[in-house]
C-alpha cells in the first residue's frame, strides 16, 4: 500500500543543491532532507528545553543511589523520547 502523496510546488535559487541530483530522483532526495531537517528542527526544541532546565537547576548535584540510577535513566529516556515526538 502506498502513501498518500500530495504535490508541494516551490521556488528554489538555481544554485539550490537539490538541484545537483538527477531529476528523476529529485523528488525522493528532496523528501528525505525535508524529513532531516524536521528531526533536526524537533532536535535544536528539545536541546533549547533541556538547556532552560538545566540553567533552572543550578549546580546543585545531588547523590543518587545506585539502585536508583538505572530507573531514572530509563525515565530520561521515555522524557527524550516524548520530547522528540517518538512516544
């Protein structure tokens, strides 16, 4: 089963590197950098909400028992993951 696919129709300068691939894979190329640069869009949120915590939090480090340590890893997982929209 395919996608639904719907046209997006753009103006590009001609020195655009899209334009360096062959055309008959243009369209495919241009998805998946499209497709890069919004997980690197979702990514530079999710650094910027992660560094607002951080300077809130101050310095203060504090002691973590070992057996705490590998459930909170787990958590700051799922937290990265939700952030970054893959929940």
């Amino acid at each position: 089963m395919s996608k639904d696919m719907k046209r997006l129709q753009l103006r590009l300068p001609s020195d655009n590197p899209i334009f360096m691939v062959n055309s008959e894979e243009r369209s495919k190329k241009a998805d998946e950098w499209l497709q890069m640069g919004a997980k690197i869009e979702r990514l530079e949120l999710a650094i910027k909400k992660l560094e607002k915590l951080l300077s809130q939090s101050g310095n203060v480090q504090p002691e973590i028992p070992k057996d705490k340590k590998k459930e909170m890893e787990k958590r700051d997982i799922r937290l990265i993951k939700s952030i970054l929209g893959e929940d």
